[in-house]
C-alpha cells in the first residue's frame, strides 16, 4: 500500500473513533436547560417529555468500545501500513509458489511473528497428523475394498479388532472423497466423470496406468503431456487432416463425413510412434506417454469428427499439477484409494 493510501486510511480510522468520543461527550451534557429528570416543558397527546440523560449503562459500553478499537488498532494491523505490536497477520503475503510459502513461513517462525494460517496448520497436524498416519498403514486396495463392505457386530458385544479396522478403513474413504471433493473436483468433477480435457476417473481407461502405485504417482508428482503436435502441415494440409481423422474414426467403428480412410490409414503411420498401429495407445503399450487409446470411442477433448480434426490440426498438451507439496503423502494416499475404487467395485 503507498504512503498516500495508507495515511489516508489512519486519519479516516482514527478521525471516526474521535469523533465518536466527541459525540458521546456532546451527548452526555445538558443542553435543555432544565435540571435533569424535570420537565422540559413539551407535553403532545398527553405524553411529558422529561429531561432524562442517556442510560448509565449504554453510554459506559459506547465508551469501552471506543477505547476497545484504539486497542485492537494499536495490536493488530488496521491503520494503512501499520502492522500492529503483535506482529500478528492473516496470512503471508504475495505468494506466488509453494517454495514462496515454505520460505515465509520460516521466515516468520524466526521473526517470532504471528501467521494466523501457519498456525492454524500447525494445530490441524496435530489433531488430524495421528489419524492420517493410521490411514497410511493400510494400503490403497485395502481402503478402496472397504466402501462396500458391510460392518457386521453385535451392538451387546466388544468390537473385534478386524471389525474395527474395517470400521477405519471405511472412514479413510470417506476421508478420500472429501478431499477430492475439495481440491479435485473443480477438474475431473463433483463425480469425477471429467469433462473436455479432464479424464474421466470412473471408467477403466487410464493414460497413465490404473493401478493404486500409477494413481498415486500421477496425484504425487502431476502429469504434464509429451504434448501432441500440429500436425496440419506435416500431412499435407487440410485435406490430411481430414483423411486421418476419418481413419482414426474407423478405429471405433464409427464412419467420417469428410476424408479418405485409406488415405488416412497411410498417414496414420506417423501417429503410431505414440498412439500404437492399431490405435491402441501407449498405456497399452507399456509406454507412459499419456497418449490415449483411439480405438475404444472413449475421448479426452471431444468425439465429434469436427473436435478430432482439431486436434490433429492444432495438437493437444495437458497439464495436471503435482500435489505432493500441497496436500503430503498421507492425504495422497486416500484420496488415491478413492480414485482407485470408482473404477475398481
């Protein structure tokens, strides 16, 4: 904040707290000439206005208010640029990547200041830290296998210790879905079905692999696609772009308006370093490339004749970022066990 701003703001601050000590005095004086609790003389509809001071009790608590904000603004910042005796603040500020906040963080820790939030964090490792720990002792196929399982005990009998793993590993589900509700779903969706340019999560196509340690790699360390690109002039223009993506339609059955599949069929040569001879893709392949499978009519961007001519003209590049830095291993591994067990009942 500049100076301009930040003077502006203590004058106007301090300026209302003044002048609402000035009023409550002007208020508390009399001005009606009359000594108080007598008559002032007015009388309308048979109702005497008497000359009665403002309550004892009102006028004191408008008074420790005023001296309350001089306080709280003297302690915690308020006043423009001022940062308060406290040292206290919400938040560290301009933040711009995790190595930016680590490093705060530990700035302030040295500093002795008050960071509301790193404290808040630091409370919430202590109480939540020992039940993640819990919930990492089971492995993902184990948390998964649990959301359909029932629980079964007698409520007259003791809770046998299988039981009671159970009962934990159902709660480390639940666990996982929470957190991919609040930081995964603004992408793959509230269901987790994806949209344009998000992966589905609940079918069994993977680009990434499907198994518990390939879902929790690319949750852990993100995924950034080799990246497909333009192909427009490398196939001869637009009228290659046609033929391949009318080849690549017939891979699933299905039939192209515009392009020649044969003539696709030759140029697709070139798209089978990544995406197979058959379409297949490098999953399939044992390949991590991320590049998809063309012949089961399930689509990343778009399945429409139109869209894969798209693609293939402009190219496609995902990014999905790693969160081993921003939510730790432990909350990784659940949130993996839930990925894991939409497509594996």
């Amino acid at each position: 904040m500049s100076s301009f701003w930040s003077i502006w703001i203590t004058v106007l601050t301090l300026g209302t707290l003044v002048g609402c000590f000035i009023l409550l005095r002007w208020c508390l004086k009399n001005f009606a000439g009359v000594p108080e609790g007598e008559s002032t003389g007015h009388d309308f509809d048979g109702i005497e206005e008497l000359n009665n001071p403002l309550p004892k009790w009102w006028s004191t608590f408008f008074l420790v208010t005023i001296i309350w904000g001089f306080g709280y603004l003297l302690m915690y910042p308020g006043l423009g640029n001022f940062k308060g005796l406290f040292g206290w603040t919400s938040s560290n500020q301009g933040i711009v990547s995790m190595e930016d906040s680590k490093q705060q963080a530990a700035e302030a820790r040295e500093k002795g200041l008050i960071v509301e939030y790193d404290m808040e964090m630091k409370a919430a490792e202590q109480r939540f830290g020992p039940i993640f720990d819990k919930f990492a002792t089971f492995s993902i196929e184990e948390i998964a296998s649990a959301k359909h399982q029932e629980v079964d005990f007698d409520v007259d009998q003791e809770i046998t210790e299988a039981q009671e793993q159970l009962l934990q590993r159902k709660e480390a589900i639940e666990v996982g879905k929470r957190l991919f509700l609040q930081n995964c779903s603004q992408c793959h969706g509230s269901d987790a079905r994806g949209t344009t340019g998000f992966p589905n999560l609940v079918d069994k196509d993977w680009l990434y692999g499907g198994t518990p340690a390939d879902i929790k790699h690319s949750i852990m360390e993100g995924r950034k696609a080799q990246g497909m690109i333009a192909w427009e002039t490398m196939l001869g223009g637009e009228q290659g772009v046609k033929d391949v993506a009318a080849y690549v339609l017939s891979l699933s059955g299905r039939e192209a308006k515009q392009g020649n599949i044969e003539s696709g069929k030759d140029k697709f040569v070139m798209c089978a370093a990544c995406h197979g001879t058959e379409g297949q893709g490098s999953e399939a392949m044992g390949i991590a490339l991320g590049a998809p499978r063309l012949n089961d009519n399930i689509w990343l961007y778009t399945s429409s004749e139109r869209g894969i001519q798209e693609s293939i003209r402009h190219g496609r590049a995902g990014v999905m970022p790693a969160w081993k830095d921003i939510l730790g291993e432990k909350k990784v591994h659940v949130i993996s066990a839930y990925v894991y067990s939409l497509s594996h009942e």
